[in-house]
C-alpha cells in the first residue's frame, strides 16, 4: 500500500501580531484613500457569471480581476475604466520585510469579507513568476483561514487569522490550495463597519533577474515569525 504523506508545504510563514494596532489603523486609512478612488466591486465567476461574496478592488501597476472571461491581472478598473491607484507605501514596505525577493510588489488586491462572505479552495496560479512569494496581510474580524496541499483534495488546514496578522506563501507553499472557510463577526472594532480586509501582495511579471534576495525578509531576524 502506497502511504499518502502529510507533510506540511515547506515555505508557509505565520507572522502573529506582524501590525501593531496604530499601524493597522495607519494602513487603514491609506487603504480608505485607495478605496475612494478604486470602489470595491463585485467580481463574477468565469463562465458561469455567479458572483464573488467577497468584495474587491486593487492598488499597484496591475490588479486582479474575475468576470465571465475568466480571471487576469490589468491596470484598469472594471467599473471606472481608471488606472489603479498606487500602493500605499506601507505596503512596499511589508513586501520588502516579508517577501525576501528583491523586486517590487505589482499587485495588491483588496478583499473586502462582510460578515457571510467566504472564498473556496484555490490556488494563485494567474502569476508569471512564481519564484515571488505572495503576501498577505489582514485587518478587522478573524476568519478561518485553510491551506493545503498542491491538490485540491490533500489534507488541509485551518487556522485563525486575526487583525494584523501576515501570512506568506511561498516556495512549496507559493502553489498550496487555501481559501477562507468563513468570518467571526464582531471579533475586532478596527472597521466601524465590521468585516475583515485582506490584501495580498504579488509579483505577477517575472523580476528583473534580482530574484530571491535571501539576505533580507523572510529570514529577517527582527521580524517575529513561526513555521507552521
Ligand atoms: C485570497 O486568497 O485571495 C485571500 C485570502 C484571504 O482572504 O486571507
Ligand atoms: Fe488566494
């Protein structure tokens, strides 16, 4: 009999508390101004056009967008027709502590969960360059977050993610299934609205050759971090 093996991906980094409450509350209002200019919409699955419960927009160069032709990366926003605002810079800057890759971010997209939204299993495979980790940072309520394996039925995970937290996927975990299996309401007075905000950050071209910039980020003695 051939054993499955269970082994945890490799590459999955935790960051517990990464934000201190005053530098949630900073990003958040850049991420406000962000908003203004590029309203959150309601993405639609390809093909079947049901739509998203989660909410979205984008900031950076290029941002990710699902509708009935299927999903991509682009610099304008579906409903404005208006480039994506740039990123905050607080966000370049979690990049550079978290990611470990010497280019920049080009997309971060903006999921705004109201108290009944949820994502399925996936995998965030819309990237030319998966050597960039993807990093992802949350505020307001806590989900239950779910990470796999490399296919969709391996065993998986979960845990909780709370306000502040950062997760980085990468190396063998750059291509795990994760989804977010749902919201605790109520669980963080950040957003006067309730909800949680995630933001993941990506690389979507390939780098300018710098690459893995093992020196700095994710092996950063300095910044607060557990295998998972
Ligand atoms: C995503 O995979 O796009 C979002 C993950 C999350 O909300 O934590
Ligand atoms: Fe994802």
């Amino acid at each position: 009999m051939k054993l499955k093996t269970t082994r945890p991906l490799g590459g999955l980094r935790l960051h517990h508390g990464y934000l201190h409450p005053e530098a949630q509350a900073q990003l958040l209002v850049a991420l406000r101004s962000v908003l203004a200019q590029a309203p959150l919409y309601t993405p639609r699955m390809p093909k079947s056009g049901r739509p998203f419960t989660v909410r979205m927009s984008n900031c950076g160069p290029l941002g990710w967008v699902s509708d009935r032709n299927g999903y991509r990366y682009q610099p304008l926003h579906p409903e404005t027709a208006r480039p994506w605002p740039p990123m905050p810079p607080m966000l370049l800057t979690i990049w550079s502590e978290l990611a470990g890759y010497a280019d920049p971010p080009e997309a971060c997209l903006i999921n705004f969960y109201a108290a009944d939204a949820k994502m399925g299993l996936h995998q965030d495979r819309d990237e030319a360059d998966f050597a960039a980790p993807v990093v992802s940072v949350s505020l307001g309520d806590t989900c239950l977050f779910r990470v796999g394996g490399h296919k969709r039925d391996a065993p998986a995970r979960a845990f909780r993610l709370s306000s502040g937290d950062a997760v980085v996927l990468g190396g063998e975990a750059r291509l795990a299934f994760h989804g977010v299996d749902r919201i605790y309401p109520g669980t963080s007075r950040l957003l006067p609205e309730g909800g949680r905000i995630n933001l993941t950050l990506r690389r979507v071209t390939r780098g300018a050759g710098a690459g893995l910039d093992r020196r700095s980020g994710a092996e950063a003695p300095h910044v607060k971090q557990r295998q998972i």
